[in-house]
C-alpha cells in the first residue's frame, strides 16, 4: 500500500461527506413523546471531512473533495475545515439542497442511542464530477473515501486510482451505506469498518473478538490488503493476508464518541504513509480514537504524533 515516490509529496484525498453535527448527550433515562434535558453541542463533522482534518492536524497535506449548499452553514464547514489546514478548493457548492447534516443522541455515560443523517447533497459528486477531479486523484498518494458517495461514482474513482496504481481506503461510515459496497469490497486497499458495518459487507455477525478477526480475514479473502474491524470497548481486530491480530482498548471516560472512528483510519493512513508497521499503525490509530472519546470535538483540536505516542496502547 506504499505510495509511488513520484506522488509521496503530494496531498492525500478525502471525498465524501461533511457535515454540522448535533450531538445531544441526554442528562437522564430518556422519557418517550416528551422533551428530555441534554447537553446540547453543534460542531463541525461529517465522516470524510473528520478524516481530513483528522491528517491535517497530524501534518499531512490533504484536499477534501465534498459537497455543501451556499448557505450559512456550509460557509462554516468550509471555513473551519480549511482553518484545520485542510485544502477546501475542491468543495462544491449546490444551492438545490441544504448542507448536509448528522444528528447524534448519546445516553447519559456518551454511548451513542442512536443517530441520524441527512446527506442527500452528497449526490452532487456524480460521475462526472469524480471525472473532472482525475487528475488530483492520479497524483494522490492515496484517495479515503467514504460509504456516502455515490456507487457509480465510487466505481469511477476506484477505475481512476486501479489505472494510477493509486490506492483507495474506504470507511464505511453506517450499515446502510456499507451494504451498497458490498458487492466490490475487494477493490479497496484499507477498509475501516465497525461491528455492525462488518455484518453488512460480510454477512457475519460480529459480537466478539473471534468474529471480528473471522470478518476482517473474509475482507482480505475478498481482496483488501488491509482490514481493521473496531470493536468499542473491546478495542478492533485487524488482518492483512498474511496476518491478524487484537488491540485492546484504552478504557477511559467517555466525553463524545463522535468522530473517534474517522480519527482512527486518518492515523491508520497517515501511518501508513509513513512506512510504519500494521501492527504500530493500529496502535496508533486506537490512541487516535481514545483521545477523539476524551473530547468533546469532533476532531481533537490538539491531535499530534508526540500525543498519540504518549498514550499507544501495549
């Protein structure tokens, strides 16, 4: 999954989703057909925007390809990703829908209930808008997609990058658009999923640690290089075609589960990159989520190497 040395300068790309979230972490047990009391915070989010913030703040140069109306929202996600560092260029604007938006409802300890979306905007970056941007996709080191991009434009970007020799990392982001990738899973290089994503393009039920690692070695039967299965409390399971192994996770407190996972495939990637191991990388990438849980942003605003190394897990 190395990048060629003639793109290892060149900034990685992110498509997909960006969003405002609204995360709601009730204060007590839920009390149906009525209004509970919450903490109530908006920030900035959507998966693949996370995940490009998430690099930029590690110091990779990145560009987000993404879609957001014209409208006093989607200024503030342009705006806010591109103070992270991020290089917001690519982002397009439509006026035939409002920016997309992701709301959370967390229990009173931060786990999350349950969460809804709307991201039909993302269905601007079409074929032919995947198209139009191949150039930028040809001398990526790697392309991270997420699961809310359109299929067909998938299919397009995955023909661009296969005839570059450019690799492509999918999060899959929720059941329903992991589902949609099921049938050509084998064409990503690096594949994130959660418990409940891995059911959708595996068709195995993942509870536990041995369903995890079976799950992440059907992913690479089926051609990913590499699969990493989270699992929450119980840390995620990766496999190459050669191995797998266990990560457990760092138990602490958690402040907002939002966004942990995108932090966990940006520093996988980012690792990567850099010649480091799978097995340091996952590491890397679990510190990475546990620091995201600790905080209540989406994307920890003080991520850097120096913190993840001081917390990498055994």
């Amino acid at each position: 999954m190395q990048p060629d040395n003639d793109n290892a300068c060149e900034p990685i790309v992110v498509v997909g989703a960006a969003c405002l979230d609204v995360k709601c972490r009730l204060r007590g047990e839920v009390l149906a057909s009525t209004s509970n009391s919450a903490d109530v915070r908006i920030s900035v989010g959507g998966c693949a925007r996370n995940v490009a913030e998430n690099l930029a703040r590690l110091g990779y140069p990145t560009t987000l390809v993404t879609v957001v109306c014209d409208d006093d929202f989607g200024q503030a996600i342009v705006q806010q990703t591109a103070r992270a560092g991020v290089n917001t260029d690519h982002v397009i604007r439509v006026c035939d829908h409002h920016s997309p938006a992701y709301v959370a409802l967390l229990s009173p300890e931060g786990q999350l209930i349950t969460g809804v979306d709307d991201t039909e905007a993302v269905a601007a970056l079409t074929p032919a808008v995947i198209t139009s941007h191949r150039a930028l996709f040809q001398r990526a080191p790697m392309v991270v997609m997420d699961a809310n991009v359109p299929v067909e434009s998938a299919k397009t970007l995955l023909d661009i990058c296969a005839a570059a020799d450019v690799p492509v990392a999918l999060d899959p982001v929720a059941y329903a658009p992991a589902l949609r990738y099921r049938p050509f899973i084998g064409s990503f290089s690096l594949v994130t999923p959660n418990a409940i994503e891995a059911e959708a393009l595996t068709g195995i039920h993942v509870t536990d640690v041995a369903q995890a690692i079976l799950a992440a070695r059907r992913l690479t039967a089926e051609g990913v290089e590499i699969a990493i299965v989270t699992l929450a409390e119980q840390g995620l399971v990766y496999a190459t075609s050669s191995s797998s192994g266990h990560i457990p996770a760092i138990n602490v407190e958690i402040v907002d589960p939002t966004g942990a996972g995108d932090a966990l495939t940006a520093t996988v990637v980012y690792a990567l990159l850099h010649d480091i191991p799978i097995d340091e990388a996952v590491r890397l990438g679990v510190s990475a989520a546990t620091l995201t849980l600790e905080s209540p942003d989406t994307v920890r605003q003080d991520l850097t190497l120096e913190i993840l190394y001081a917390q990498l897990v055994i």
